[in-house]
C-alpha cells in the first residue's frame, strides 16, 4: 500500500509508523487515521513484524487534530441518525486488538489525538522534547478516542481528571513523575532506545506467547474478578501447552542454545482465540 500521511518501515523485525505530515506538525486527519489502521492490519498479517514503534516526522509526535476545518472542525454532519463514531477511538480500539507489542517513541509535542493514542500503546518512552497535553476541555469537547478508558488505567484517575480538567500542556518530566511515560531520553538518543526495547520482544521469544500475553493484560483490565483471568490463563496454558512453540520453548533451555520458534501469529494463534468474540460489543 502506498501511504501519504505516514512512513512504513521494517528493519529487523521492528516496524516504525511514523506520523508524517511535518508541516502540519503531524497533525492527525481522516486519511491518517485510515493509513494508520491499514498499517495495523498490515503488520498483524506478516509475521516478520514482531514489534512496532510509532514516532513522528520532524519536531511534532502529533499536533492535534488538524483545526483546518475552523470552527466546524469538530461538528461532524452525519449520514443517517446515527450518532458517527469517534475517528482517534476507531484508532485507539484498532492499537486495542493489535497482535503485535506497540511503543510509542514521543519526539515531540503531543496534543489531543497526539496524547491519546498513545494511552493504547503498550509503553511509552519520550524525548526531552516531548511535550503532552489532553486539551479538550479548552476546545469546548470533551476527551476522544477511548482515553477516558485508557487513560485512568495508565496514570491513575486523579491524574487523569487533573490533566482532562485543565487542559493545560506539560513536559516530558511530568509525564514521567505521573507514570505516562517509561523513560526520558536525549532526541538522538530515544528511537535507537525504542529499536532495542522492542528487539527485547522479538529476539527468543514465541510470537504466539507475546500475542497472546499482550491481549490477556489488555483485556483483563476490565475483568470483574481474577477468575475471568484464571479461566483465560488455563485455556491459554491449556493449548500453548501443546504447541510446538513450549517443545522449543524447553528444549532451547535444556540444550542451551537460542530458541527458534516455529509458530506463526497469523495462524498458530489458539483455537479458543479472539476469546472475547464471545461478547457483543456493537
């Protein structure tokens, strides 16, 4: 596919998304949106994508959604009586269901839509540059793309209201205090820090087990009680259990040497797997 508003690399196994309109400071619009999620459902499907990182082209990570709309930006006219859906929350639920481990590598600043896409990525690292804010209560809406969820799960609600309250933007060594993002790094010094965090979770390790892990955390997160997570941790032991991936798995260890996993995201995944297809979320 060929993308206008994003790059799409892969090196070593490690996909970078990189937001890429640098003269509107990345500023997030509709073809964004639909590229990025494209680019999601691309690298679920190839198997060499173990890990993905997103940053951002030139100075910004994302500034925004683009206000080239003026005052009308935010008043969407729908087709039918149907309430439209939230385009970053389309995103966010997309970054949600990902099969692969997500990092975001924050270049920059990061405002609206830039700050809460990223409440859905798995860890969150910053350049000294970074700067974030959740504005919407200075725009006259209210905060998009599932960060109502996401957010007071990553920071805490107090933090959360303190920041949705006020709008006002905040630095890197705030978000770190806060517990937003993982570590603060020099500019030259973050995506090279992003590129070996993310090889921690491609090199010997099944891809199947990362996966998996990955929507287990997610997802229990709104368990009601620890024998949902029990209940999903047996029948995923269950069948993992008999994959080719635990052979390797132990005999890697016995034999002392690097494993080489065979399964295949894309098609070894367990069969109880999406579980959660069980529940209507419509």
């Amino acid at each position: 596919m060929n993308y206008e508003t994003i790059l799409y690399e892969v090196d070593n196994g490690i996909l970078t998304i990189t937001l890429n309109r640098p003269e509107r400071l990345n500023a997030f619009n509709n073809e964004m949106r639909d590229e990025v999620i494209a680019a999601l459902d691309a690298a679920d499907a190839d198997d060499d994508v173990k890990a993905i990182i997103f940053t951002g082209s030139g100075r910004a990570f994302c500034a925004a959604a683009d206000l080239g709309g003026g005052g009308d930006t935010f008043n969407y006219k729908p087709k039918s009586d149907e309430i439209p859906r939230d385009g970053g929350g389309l995103l966010t639920l997309r970054i949600f269901e990902c099969l692969k481990p997500v990092i975001s590598a924050c270049n920059g600043p990061a405002v609206g839509i830039g700050a809460t896409m990223q409440c859905a990525m798995d860890i969150r690292l910053a350049s000294d540059n970074a700067k974030y804010g959740f504005v919407f209560s200075k725009r006259g809406i209210v905060p998009e793309a599932a960060s109502s969820w996401f957010l007071p799960r990553v920071v805490g609600i107090s933090t959360a209201l303190e920041w949705t309250f006020s709008g006002r933007i905040f630095n890197a060594e705030e978000a770190l205090e806060r517990g937003f993002v993982r570590t603060v790094y020099a500019p030259d010094e973050l995506l090279p820090a992003a590129r070996a965090l993310a090889a921690e979770f491609c090199n010997e390790t099944s891809a199947v087990s990362v996966a998996m892990a990955r929507q287990m955390m997610w997802k229990m997160l709104g368990a009601d009680h620890p024998m949902e997570a029990h209940q999903i941790d047996s029948r995923g032991v269950y069948f993992t259990g008999k994959s080719e991936d635990a052979k390797e798995g132990v005999k890697s260890f016995l034999e002392k040497r690097p494993a080489r996993y065979p399964g295949k995201v894309s098609s070894d995944m367990p069969e109880f797997f999406p579980w959660w297809d069980e529940r209507d979320f419509n």
